[in-house]
C-alpha cells in the first residue's frame, strides 16, 4: 500500500477507535454461534412427565444468543447424526433469503450463513422445517437478543429474564391436534407452571429481583398457535418495547398482546417487597400452566437474572 493512503487509512481506523470511545456506542464485531439440533426427552411439567423434544443442544428453549446491533452474525447449524428429522433455523433478526439460508439441513449435515443485524431487539428463532407448527410444538425454538449499540438508548436494567410462551400438546405426532390447537398445557421456558410453587406445589422456582430494580423481561411469544395478553399481576409494566426495539416505547402499560412469532421487552419495577405474578391474562393459558412468580425482596438472589443466568433453567 501506498506511504500516503497507509497513512490515511490508520488515521481513519484511529478516528472510528476514537469515535467509539468518546461515544460509548459499540463498534461492530465478527461473531460466530454454532447450534446442534437434537432430538432428546424432555420434561414438561413439574412432576418431571417427559415428551420427545425436537430442540436446538437439547434444550427448550434453546440458548439465548445475544449480539450487539450491526454485528455480523455466522451461524453454523449442525442436525444431529443420531436426529430421524431434518431441522432448520429462521432467525427474525435476520434479513435474508427464506430458500437459502433458511433452508432444511439433514440429519448428519450442516449449514453455515450469515447476515449483519440491523434493528436491534429481542428475536425469536425457531425451526422452519415442514410442518413448521410440530417443530415448534416440540419445542425448537429460542431467542436472540440484539442489544442496541448505544448503550444509552435503553435505561440501565438491574436484571433481565427471558421468558418464552409455547403450548405442549398431549401426542404432538399427531398433527392434526396441533392444527386444531387442542393443547394441555400453555407454559413459560418448556415447563408448566416452572416458577409458580402457588398454582403447582412441585414447583421448585421464582424469579427474583429487590425492590427499586428495573427488571426487564425479554418475552417471546413461540406459539405455535395461541396470543398472549401479557400482565403482570399486582404490578403495572413500566415500559414497554414491542420488537424490543427502544423507539417503540409504550409507558405505564398493564396487558400487552403479543402473538405466536412475536416479541416484546417489558421493563418491571416493584415499589415495595411482595410478589407479583406474571401470566399470560387469557385464561385458559394462565390456569394450564402460564403463570410465574416473582418475588421481590432485599435479599433477592443477586446471581439471578445476570450473566448466563437470565434465562433460568
Ligand atoms: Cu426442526
Ligand atoms: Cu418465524
């Protein structure tokens, strides 16, 4: 390279370093998330009754993936030599082409693509592959998370969950039954009623949070089929993000609707020591297993709702 354009080049790169340090807005990065679908027994309810899951490394929901607005995103998506179906992944925060990237890997094989993120969020991700309604209904989803890169465009959360709502059918071979949307259960993260020891004395969990803290929840509606009016009960949503995105903010919200393929971050904050609960307000869902707790106190778990505990297991 030439002296004189080597030189303008550095100069450039130390501009954006410098941009990025005076701005805090974060620069944009290479990042690669390699997921296996497996096909493994799982259980749906708190007495530990298991059902074949299809799922994204054995678990459903599968991982949080979280990336920053503007990074480019490469993911590797390898089907399981030991899996009987083909398996793939839709990711909502990608924009790309449905046949290609999108498209059904068999069992043994692999896949790579990649896209750069441009509207930051939370994101559902599911299984595509035919028929789309019974891969989600055996639980291949999850959700990527796409901060934005100013850090300031959100306020501070002292925590975060995820929660993601989905319906477990009793034989979810039989197609047609999820056609129809004849479901047992509405459930948070895999498992009725997984933090809500008041409805289900075998529940072993809360969340948790102290009061005073803006706790924000990333909330994505799997389906396959049902909405959800999202409340929390005894506590009113501070702000509300549809998409997740900070230029959607809703303020002072008590039910929110959210549909099956769709996503919204809601802030909580608590007043004053006590629980509340979160449902889904329709309530046949609710009362089938779409209710967790969340207690608030000084003395809350200060691991819970941080780092690699967000989506809690
Ligand atoms: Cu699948
Ligand atoms: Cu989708």
């Amino acid at each position: 390279m030439h002296a004189g354009k080597m030189r303008s080049a550095f100069l450039m790169a130390a501009s954006a370093l410098a941009l990025t340090a005076m701005t805090g807005v974060a620069a944009a990065k290479d990042v690669t998330l390699r997921l296996t679908a497996k096909e493994v027994a799982l259980p749906v309810d708190n007495k530990g009754t298991t059902q074949l899951s299809w799922t994204y490394e054995g678990q459903m929901p599968g991982p949080v993936l979280r990336v920053t607005e503007g990074d480019r995103v490469t993911i590797v998506l390898t089907n399981d030599k030991n899996n009987k179906n083909s398996h793939s992944i839709d990711l909502h925060a990608a924009r790309v082409d449905v046949l290609s990237e999108f498209e059904s890997v068999k069992p043994g094989e692999s896949k790579t693509f990649s896209f750069v993120t441009t509207y930051p969020g939370a994101f559902y991700y599911h299984c595509g592959s035919d028929p789309m309604y019974q891969h989600i209904a055996r639980g291949m989803f999850g959700v990527i998370l796409v901060d934005p890169k100013d850090p300031k465009a959100l306020p501070k959360a002292d925590r975060e969950y995820v929660l993601v709502q989905s319906e477990i059918y009793n034989n979810p071979d039989d197609t047609h039954s999820i056609m129809k949307s004849d479901w047992k259960h509405v459930v948070f993260n895999g498992v009725a009623f997984k933090y809500d020891p008041v409805h289900d004395p075998a529940a072993t969990k809360t969340l948790v949070a102290k009061p005073g803290e803006r706790v924000r929840v990333y909330f994505v509606n799997a389906g396959p089929n049902e909405v959800s009016s999202f409340h929390p009960i005894a506590g009113i949503w501070d702000a509300v993000y549809p998409s997740g995105n900070p230029k959607n903010k809703m303020n002072g919200m008590q039910s929110f609707l959210v549909g099956p393929g769709d996503a919204t971050t809601f802030d909580l904050i608590s007043p004053a020591p006590g629980a509340n609960v979160i449902v889904d307000h329709v309530m046949p869902h609710a009362h089938s297993g779409a209710m967790a707790v969340i207690m608030f106190s000084d003395d809350a778990d200060p691991k819970m709702g941080r780092g690699d505990n967000i989506l809690v297991r």
